[in-house]
C-alpha cells in the first residue's frame, strides 16, 4: 500500500499535508480525518517529537470525539515540530507561517493543543479568520483559561464513580501532567470532595497519602515551576505516577503512557483519559481484566472542543460550560451503560456510538458509502 494510504479505512483520513517551509525552519502535519459532519475542528500541537502517524490518530480521535458529542463538526489534527518553549517571536513566526500555508484549507478550523494556548490561535485568526479557543478580546472562550476539559473531567468522575463503586468524598486522585486539563481536573474534583494525593509533570512526581495543597501547586505551575518545588509532599520520579496507590487515576499529558508492558503497575479502580489517546488498546484490556473501569479519550476530554465549538457557533461562556456539562454526562453515562450491559468495554461502547453517528452524517453526502437510509447503515 502507498505510505500515505497506510492508515486509511472506510472513515478517512481524507487529507495529509505535510508542510515544510526551511527559510523559516517550519516543519509540520495537518489530517484532516473525516468531515461528514461539518468542518474539522482540531487542536494544533507544538513538540518536537511527533510523527504523521501520531498526528492521524489524533485526528481520528477528534472524529469520534466531535460525533460522539452531537457536533456538527468533524475531525482533525495539527502538528508543528519545535520546542513550545521557544522565544515567543520564534514561535509566533512559525504559527504564523503554519497558518498561511494552510489558508486555503478551509475545512480544517485551528483549535489550542499541547504547546498552544489563545494567544498562538489569535495568531492564526490573524492571518486566516479561522481560529477557536481566542483570547475573550476577540470574542473566544479561553478554554484553558476556564479549564473547560477539566471541567468535563470532573463531571465524567462524577457519573463514572458509582459504576466504579466508588463515591467522590474521599476518593484518591493521581494526576499524571498538572498542565491546563490536570490542574483544572484537579480542581474541579476537589469542588467535589476528592483528594488529590499525586501529582506529576515532565520534572516529576509529587505524592502524599495525606492529600496535597492545591493551593500550593497551582501558583506553583502558573510561576512555570514544576509540581516537585512544592516545599510538602514526597518528591519522585517522573514515572512513579504509575504505581501511586489511588481510586481515580487521570492521564493528562501525553500518549501511549499505559501500555501492555506496565499497565499492571496502576493501583487504582477508575481511570478516566483526560490526555488523547493515553492508553494503547492492549493496556486498556488487561487493565478491564483486572476490574479497572476506563472511560476513553474521546468521550472524557470532549469538554474543550465542545466548549470551541459553542464559540464558534457564537455561544457564551455560560452557555458552553452548560453544554459541556450536558453533552459529558449524558455520554459517560449512555457508554457505561452499553457497555455494562453488553458486557464490552467502554471503548468499545463509545467506538460504536459515535461510528453511528459519523456513518450517519456520512450517509447524507453525495457519495455516501450506501445509499440507503441512515438506519440501514
Ligand atoms: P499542557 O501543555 O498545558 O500540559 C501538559 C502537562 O503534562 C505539563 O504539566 C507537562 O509538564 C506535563 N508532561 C509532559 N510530559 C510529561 C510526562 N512524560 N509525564 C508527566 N507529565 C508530563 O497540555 P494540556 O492542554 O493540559 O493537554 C494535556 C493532554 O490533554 C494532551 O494529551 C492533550 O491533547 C489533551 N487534551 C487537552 C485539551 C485541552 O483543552 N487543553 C482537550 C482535550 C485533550
């Protein structure tokens, strides 16, 4: 098969553009995966190791997420290589440039990722009108800012717990990456009675049974430090994240982090994927075999493009948290749901769900798949 066409199945990718641009020292990824639905909207990733393939199934991701909660939107995915941390006019010279080369791609909309915030999409609304997550100056809801996913995250905790027998007064939390979502979940469940007892970033781990100062490690991370200058708390390394003793674990960083090979370290009952696609599917079904409730990426983390999307089609910030809220519990519940009584696991559940719903919006194009009416699909 032709190296682009490697990843490709019935649903997309429908487009990969690869840009590369030396006088500026661009290199980048866009995947426009599948728009049935609408226009793809999409995070752009800044890091410096990323790769086609990964940039696809994020894009996949994106699909499933927006069609499982209800958008009228498809899915996407952007990468620039570069270190996020670079000096701000370097950074914005290179969005800027990402942005341009892309202008005529007008079904792919730029929304905040790993390594971007609202300041990196005023840059692209800038040069192409086409940008979510805006600073409020231009009419955005900050997402990061107001924690959107992490707002979703806690509610997605809230209705997974009880079929996870748990309850959220007094649940042990570990958080692995305390960046927008984590910080946010953290915060969000601590509103709720949990106790955050770990938290990690790429400097560490923190930990105490105890339950550690939110107050503390938020100013902490807002000054750029790190969770392991806290003053209290057991210092560890970056990986001992995976063996905390908790009820609910929460990977909010980067993918591929439980995997076949250490998913047996986790020590918890729920873990719920603040981070896209943190767990690869074979560390998913060893930790279902062991009684470990997972609720996946795509229906857990959906607060911040459900929170863009209602920005884009004009909505206040009140009125896309309440989205938010709506949209995440309904699905956590519909998945467990399904998923407790066919006896499949949530990912399974939720795959089925929004593929529904996307063959669905695809039954309608001109060439469909089938022909047929959507229910015959
Ligand atoms: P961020 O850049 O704000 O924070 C990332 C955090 O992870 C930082 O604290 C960083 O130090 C830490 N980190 C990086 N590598 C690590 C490692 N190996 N171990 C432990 N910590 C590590 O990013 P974010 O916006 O919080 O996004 C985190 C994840 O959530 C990503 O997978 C992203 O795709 C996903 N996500 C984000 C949003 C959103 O609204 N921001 C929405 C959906 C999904």
């Amino acid at each position: 098969m032709e190296e682009g066409f490697r990843y490709a199945d019935e649903l997309g990718p429908s487009r990969i553009v690869h840009v590369y641009e030396p006088s500026v020292g661009l290199k980048g990824i866009l995947v426009i995966d599948n728009v049935a639905a609408g226009p793809a909207i999409g995070g752009l990733r800044m890091a410096p190791d990323v790769s086609t393939e990964e940039c696809v199934r994020l894009a996949r991701a994106m699909t499933l997420k927006n069609a499982a909660a209800g958008l009228p939107h498809g899915g996407g995915k952007s990468v620039i290589f570069g270190d996020p941390h670079m000096p701000v006019a370097d950074k914005a010279r290179l969005i800027r440039a990402f942005a341009r080369a892309l202008g005529d791609v007008s079904d792919y909309i730029f929304g905040p990722d790993m390594g971007t915030d609202e300041v990196c999409m005023a840059w692209v609304r800038d040069e192409i009108g086409r940008a979510v997550g805006l600073p409020r100056e231009l009419g955005g809801i900050p997402l990061d800012e107001i924690g959107a996913t992490g707002f979703g995250l806690a509610h997605v905790v809230d209705v997974a717990a009880p079929f996870a027998g748990l309850s959220l007064p007094g649940a042990r939390v570990a958080i692995q990456g305390f960046g927008a979502v984590g910080k946010h979940a953290a915060c969000f469940l601590a509103k709720r009675g949990a106790v955050l007892v770990a938290a990690s970033d790429s400097h560490g781990t923190v930990y105490d049974p105890q339950g550690l100062d939110l107050g503390t490690l938020i100013p902490l991370k807002r000054a750029g430090r790190s969770v392991i200058d806290s003053p209290s708390g057991q210092k560890l390394d970056r990986e001992a994240i995976l063996d905390v003793e908790c009820d609910i674990w929460i990977p909010a960083a980067r993918p591929d982090v439980v995997r076949e090979d250490n998913a047996h370290r986790l020590k918890t009952r729920l873990l719920v994927e603040g981070a896209n696609i943190p767990c690869t599917p074979g560390a998913e079904q060893r930790l279902h075999a062991r009684g470990v409730l997972c609720v996946p990426d795509f229906i857990a983390n959906a607060g911040g493009v459900i929170c863009a999307a209602m920005e884009y089609h004009g909505a206040s910030e009140q009125a896309a948290l309440q989205a938010v809220e709506h949209k995440i519990r309904e699905n956590t519940r519909e998945v467990l749901r399904r998923a407790q009584a066919e006896g499949i696991l949530p990912r399974q559940a939720a795959l089925d769900l929004a593929t529904e719903r996307v063959r669905r919006a695809m039954s309608y194009r001109r060439h469909s798949l089938t022909s047929g009416a959507p229910g015959h699909l």
